[in-house]
C-alpha cells in the first residue's frame, strides 16, 4: 500500500494517463510530420533540451552543454527490461555502425536510463560493454530518478511512468517510449523515429548528417 486514499490513488492514475495521452498525442504528430519532411528540407523544432545534470557509466558528470556543437540520438531504456528495450539498442548497435567517424566527432548516441535507482553507472557500463558500445560515440546516462523523468517528459515529449511497488516484475516496472529523438548541435529536438526496428535508420541517419550541417 502506498499510503494514498482509494480516491486519490485513482485521481493520480487518472492524471498520469492524460499526461501519458496528451505526451503521445504530440508525439504522433511529430513522428506524422517527420515522415512528411524530406531530407533535403530543415525539420521543425520539437522542443529544446532542458539544462540536466546526470551521470556517464564512466562516473563522469553530464550536462547539457557537453552535448551541444554536434547532432545527437537521445534513446530511452533500463537494464531490466524485458520488454521493448533490447529491440531498441539493437537498433541502436546498428544506428552506431553507420555514423561515422571523425576523430572525436560525429553525432553521438545517448541513452538515458529510465529505471535510475537501479541502473548505476557501474549497472549501465556492465550493459554497454556486453552491447559493445563505443564509449565516445555511445553514452550511458542515469541520475536522480526525478529529474530523469522531468527531462524526458518536458525535454522528449515522452511519458515515463513507474509501477506502484511490487505490483509487476521488475523487468515491467517503468513504461516508457521508445522512439528515438533527433537533437540538432544547439540542443533543440528535431525529430522522433522508430526504436523498436530499424525501418527508419536511413532517414535518421540522413537527418543527422542535415543537422550537421545547419549554420551555427
């Protein structure tokens, strides 16, 4: 028991699913729009990457500025998940063999830990090294389970709920989405594609290297 009043409890269930709603609503609209745009053409801008103080696998802190002067992927999973998250950093291994290098820059890939109580940045390196991930072009962030959810809601547009204790398993405990998000090098949102398959990596990739491209 969580201590709330039946009523409350439902009112609080009930205003998580209308953000959830409202959250998904703009997201179609935006993944409708991006499917529109071609290439060659400037995406709009979804939203813009609040300031954030989170964790690398590495133990090194991250904020937003570290991330600007270059396009990014910002992804969204947890260690734990046996749900949709291994199809997405599946696709994820796969967006990361087609960016290409150059020296230390590139777009670079951020996955942000949706289950941070759990997934330490010593859970998180265990993760990305069985992934292979690259720890240059590939990051791994967690922190204070507050301020993730606070990023991906305001920042993503993404509804991220936790399961009330000991109701599900913990491989079910946080629903999330699992599109990707385009960021362009000033930290602005352009555009949200499929994580669970690969069906859109040509036109992220190709958004990317657009991206990397804009005047400053």
């Amino acid at each position: 028991m969580n201590g709330l009043p039946q009523g409350s409890r439902v009112r609080r269930i009930a205003a998580g699913w209308t953000l959830a709603l409202a959250q998904a609503i703009g997201v179609a609209v935006a993944l409708a729009a991006c499917s529109r745009t071609a290439a060659s053409e400037p995406p709009p801008v979804y939203a813009e990457v609040a300031p954030f103080d989170l964790v690398e696998r590495s133990g090194e802190p991250v904020h937003r500025e570290d991330l600007l002067g270059r396009p990014w992927v910002a992804s969204f999973v947890f260690t734990r998940c046996t749900g949709p998250c291994p199809r997405v950093v599946g696709t994820l291994r796969k967006l990361q063999a087609r960016l290409v290098v150059k020296g230390d820059g590139g777009p670079r890939i951020v996955t942000i830990s949706v289950d941070p109580t759990f997934d330490t940045p010593e859970v998180l390196k265990r993760y990305a090294d069985d992934l292979g991930a690259d720890p240059v072009r590939w990051w791994f962030l967690t922190g204070d389970e507050a301020a993730v959810r606070t990023l991906i809601r305001g920042s993503f547009l993404s509804p991220v709920e936790r399961a009330p204790e000991g109701t599900v398993p913990p491989g079910e405990s946080v629903s999330h989405r699992t599109q990707l998000a385009a960021v362009d090098p000033k930290g602005r949102v352009r555009g949200f594609f499929a994580g669970e398959s690969e069906e859109d990596l040509d036109r992220l990739v190709a958004l990317l290297d657009l991206l990397a491209r804009e005047p400053r």
